[in-house]
C-alpha cells in the first residue's frame, strides 16, 4: 500500500492506494491531528512507500513521518499541476449540474477543498514515474 500526502499549514490531503493505483482511503485533516490520523491509518493498512508533496509545509511534515516510518520508505514528490489535476479528478467523479459547455466556458471550480484528491494525484504521479 501507498499513502499519499499533500502538506499543508492547516491542513492535509491524505491518501492510501494500492500499488496498482486503486483508491482505498482518501480524507483530509488537520496538520495538527495528522499524527493521530496517520497512527490510525497504520493499524489499518501496511504502508510501503509514503509519497509527499514537496510543497508548503513538506518540511514540517516529513519531521513527523520520520516519526512513524523509516526514511527510506518517505519519497518526496514534486506538486507541479497537482491541484490542476485534482480539479480535474473531482469534477470528473462529481460532475456539476448543468450544461457541460457552459461548465467548460465558466471554469467551473469546486466549492470543496481538494487537498484528499492531491494527495491521490501525487501517489498516481509517482506510480506513473517509477
């Protein structure tokens, strides 16, 4: 299993996934409760690699995984178009109401934070490039 993670000050996009890209888990949390998220995470799942963003906060938050897992399972991951992406995914999972083309014209945007969805996207990513 792979867990995905996009760092963030207040908050984190946390995913898990099969080697073969499968979603199994994705949630967001609060950077102040990722320790207890992520030690539940663990009696659930046996996490091989852990993927993290390289992007705000990565540093803060890899000072905590290294906590919880051995450093050479954490991989760091470059975020460029993540969140691109993530919208993406989103909108394609939960499409909204209304002419397509007019979603299209008006750059329709989620009204949710998407910070799960990277985390997704960032493990896809790294599937992608190993």
């Amino acid at each position: 299993m792979l867990l995905g993670i996009d760092p963030g000050r207040s908050k984190c996009g946390v995913a898990v996934l099969t080697e073969d890209g499968k979603e199994v888990l994705k949630d967001i949390s609060k950077t102040s409760e990722l320790s207890k998220k992520l030690e539940d995470i663990l009696e659930n799942y046996s996490i091989d690699k852990v993927v993290l963003g390289n992007g705000t906060y990565a540093d803060k938050i890899y000072n905590i995984l290294k906590l919880l897992f051995d450093e050479n399972k954490i991989i760091f991951i470059n975020e460029e178009n993540s969140t691109y992406l993530a919208e993406q995914k989103y909108l394609k999972e939960n499409p909204p109401l209304g002419l397509s083309f007019l979603n299209k014209i008006m750059k329709f945007k989620p009204k949710r934070a998407l910070d799960d969805y990277t985390a997704v996207v960032l493990v896809k990513k790294y599937l992608k490039n190993k």
